[in-house]
C-alpha cells in the first residue's frame, strides 16, 4: 500500500522491537531515514553500526522533529516522560504508535499528552518478546508470522490505523484487534502472569542452601520453564505495575490453584492429582498444533 | 568395555526413555536380544516395528527368563508391582537397574523385593525427560550430552555399578553420583516443582471465561513455560506422591515467595520488585553458558 511509505521513522527505544520493526522497514523499502532515540550512547551505537537506525539522537524532542511515524518502543514506564517531552514539537501530521505490553495505561497517556491529535494516534502491541534485549538482538524477520494486536481509540482516524497496520502486514505480522480493557486481561494471564511466576520460581530456587547442584544439574524442564525469568527486570516492573490490577487477580487466581495442589498431594489424593494433571496436559499437548 | 555388552537386555516400560536406551545399546552394539515390556499392545506393536525392540511380552515375569541385564522404566508408581513379579523368577547374574525419576522409593522397593540380590541392583535417573512419551518417541542419541544420576545403594557390587554405567556412557550420557536423599531433593526444586507449577498454571488459564482467547494469543514466552505442562498425568502422579514431602517443602517455599511479590505489587513497590526479578534474571542468563 503506498499510503505506507514513510518518509522519516523514529525509533525511541532503539532495542529487539524498535530495531526489529526498523530493520524489516528499511528492508522492504518502506522507510527514508530511520532516527534511533535512546538513553544509552553504547546501544545507539551499536544500532548504527548494525545499520538498524541511519542516525542516532538521544533527545526526544529534537529528534521527532520533522517525522512522518514515532515509535514508542520503551519500556511502558518511560512512555510518559517521553510523550511528555516530544508532544510539544511533535508535526500535527505524525503518526504516533508504540510497542507497549500494555495498553489501558499507554491509551491513556496519549490522552494525557497529546488530547488534540488523537486522530494519529494507535496503541499497538507486537507479540515478538524475548528474553534478549538491546539493539544487538534486532533482527530482520522477527515479525514473520507473529500477531500484532492494534488497540485503536475511538478518536483514531481510519487513515492512521491502516497505515499502522499496512507497515506491520509488511513485516509478515498477523493483525488483531482488541480493546485495550481486553488486551491488558488476556495478556496478563498469558505472559505477565508466567514471567512473574518464572521470577518467582527462579528466586525460590536460589535461596536453596544447594542451589549450586541444583543449577547443575537442571535439566531441558527448566530450561524451558524459567527462560522467561531471564527477562529485562526493568521492563517486567514497569508492566507489572502498569497491569496492577488484573495481575494481581491473576496471581490470586493462580495461588487458590496452588493451595488446591497443595491440598491434594498432602492429602495424597492420586485420582485427583492425575485429573488435575490431565486436563492441563490434554489442552497443552493440543495447543498451538 | 566389555563387560558392559548385554546378552539379553529386558526394558520394562517401552516408551521414551527405555526405547531410546534399547536403540542406542544396539546402535553400539552391546546387546544382543531386546525384550520389551508393555501393558498396551498397540505401544507394543510400534516398538516392534520401529525395530526398537526385537520381541514383545505382556508378562514380566517371562520376559525375564535369562536376563542379564533388568531396565525399569516405567512409572515408578508401577515398580512395586512389576519388581513383586519379577523377584522369584529373575536370574541370580541379573543386573536390574531403572531410570525411575524418584530414588528414595525405588532404593526402597529393591531392598523389599530383592533383599538378596541387592549387589545386582543399580539405582539411577537419565536425566531426558520430556513431554513425549511411547515408543514412537524414542530416538537414537537420546541421552547424548544429557547427565545420568546413579545413586548405587551401600550393597551395590561395584562390577554392577560400572556395567550399568558402562552402558549410559556409550550411550553418550554423562554420569553423576548423588546418594538418594540428594538426588531426590535436588529434582523436587529442578524438576518436580516446576512440572506441579505448569500443570497449576494451565488449569488456571483453563479456568478463565476468556480461556479460548487466551489460548489464541499466546506465544513464546508461554509455549516455552507450559511445555512441561503437556507432560504424562499418570508418571507426573508417581513421581508427586513418591517426592511428596520434599515437593510439599518446595511447594510451601514457593508460595511464600509468590506471597512477598504479590504483596510487593500490591504496595506499588517498584524497587523491590526490580530487585528480585533482577536477581533472577542475571542468574538464569548466565546458567548453562
């Protein structure tokens, strides 16, 4: 679509899915000039030397100037000091998006910040996370067949979200829809929920007086079980107190689960352990095939 | 070396793990004849014609006429059983070994059924578990790289020892030696712990009116966290109720874990919670490099 093209992009947040959604741009020739805007000159550096970003600027402001499309590509909790500084010099014409895990509290701050050009804005979340991080981990293709969930405003202009859209179809990404009410319950149960439980289980894990051996001698179950405890622990913060709420449910709900188990092997109730057990392994083994 | 070639090796439980220990002895060529055991006759019939046995028997007790060497590798919720049937027929020379993924039990049940042949008998753990499960999902090379935990009892002759780990070394295994107590407390935290968290998970996901949009959106972080969560209800069971007062240890420890961060949420404690998912997070990214 031509209504795509973007003339000057900027990434503020130049890691794995600002560089990602940058390098698949550059790529399929959609893009101009790329503008890389972050807080750490080694990443931005890095950046341009794996031509991610055709420029790197670590002021905000003076960096949308001009721009045709800015993503938000920071950790939520940064979003706000961002908006706050780029709404005052931001081209009414510029589209703004982002790649923000949740999204009741991103929705309302482009409410917040930028009230009269809402028309232009689209929240967005990309389903490509990873336990890697930075620039170093950008990389053409991370999209390919990945969902992209779109959480428009009821003030979002038709024009804004298909361009939003357009650019992510040409990453290879699946579009979703979602109110943002929506998105924050899903994604609470299906990744905030996992990785705070990951954190938590790795902690449990390390305060063993033998957590030496047992790090030695784990094994492909915990590999695969605690990779996401390998995550930004700054980035999980930010989303787990953006998310409070519904997280907290989550966590409640999950911790009733566990006294339930608990209950059923001191009890030493093999039938309904094994039930238990079942029902999970049976949806789990299905899934995803 | 020599000693550890096999005349007749017989695999009790012919799925994932006893047929990729068949496959690979014969690949070496280190047995002779391979009789598997099995309580499903279509498991039976696959094993027979992926040739990853050469004869099958529903009856345990005849298929260890003429044993030289005894795999266990069912459930160890059925290895009173099977070790009850087996103990007045098994040839004195026998070497009975298992791949039970509990010690201390198994330990005990060889002394109960085979107190006078307790110098043939050699507790151990391959350390290749998975979600699959069956004949069809043993493979040659298996155990390549993996660890083999043996926990040899005070009776155990060392010539039966070194057979048995003889034959997990030309199978490409790495051998580890930890009394059972030790082996049992490290797997509750490595192992056992977080197939019960994954099983809880994923029922809790299951509980959710949204389940089917949950199970539509999520990705990578949660395939990789509930892989585990696919695995075999009947072996998670045994293992659970065989490890309880460890894994119940574990499971208590746990959630008081899970308490402290729900109560850091809840406080908005953005520092706290940085601080232990950022102890986890290093920890978990450094392991296994």
């Amino acid at each position: 679509m031509s209504q795509a093209r973007i003339g000057k992009l900027v990434v503020i947040g130049t890691g794995l899915i600002g560089g990602s959604f940058a390098l698949d741009l550059k790529h399929a020739g959609l893009v101009g000039e790329v503008v890389g805007v972050g807080r750490s000159r080694g990443n931005l550096e890095r950046a341009l030397q794996l031509r991610v970003i055709d420029r790197a600027e670590q002021d905000a402001a003076r960096a949308v100037e001009g721009a045709d499309l800015v993503l938000l590509a920071t950790p939520v909790g940064q979003m706000d000091a961002v908006l706050a500084a780029i709404a005052p010099v931001l081209p009414r014409a510029a589209i703004v998006t982002d790649a923000g895990s949740t999204k009741r509290d991103v929705a309302a701050l482009y409410r917040r910040h930028l009230a009269d050009t809402l028309d232009r804005c689209v929240p967005a979340h990309p389903i490509a996370g990873s336990d890697l991080s930075g620039a170093a981990a950008a990389r053409y293709g991370l999209f390919d067949g990945r969902k992209v969930v779109l959480c428009p405003l009821a003030e979002t202009a038709a024009a804004s979200r298909d361009t939003v859209a357009a650019l992510w179809a040409a990453c290879g990404a699946r579009l979703v829809e979602l109110a943002p009410e929506r998105h924050d319950a899903v994604f609470a149960a299906v990744s905030h929920l996992p990785h705070l439980l990951a954190f938590a289980y790795m902690n449990s894990v390390l305060d063993r007086a033998d957590a030496d051996t047992c790090l030695a001698l784990a094994a492909s179950g915990f590999r695969d079980f605690t990779r996401i405890a390998g995550s930004h622990p700054e980035m999980w913060r930010d989303i787990a107190l953006a998310n409070r709420d519904g997280l907290l449910a989550d966590l409640r709900a999950f911790r009733t689960e566990l006294d339930a188990l608990i209950g059923k092997l001191d009890a030493c109730d093999g039938d309904a352990l094994a039930e238990r057990f079942a029902r999970a392994s049976a949806v789990r083994a299905g899934w995803g095939k």
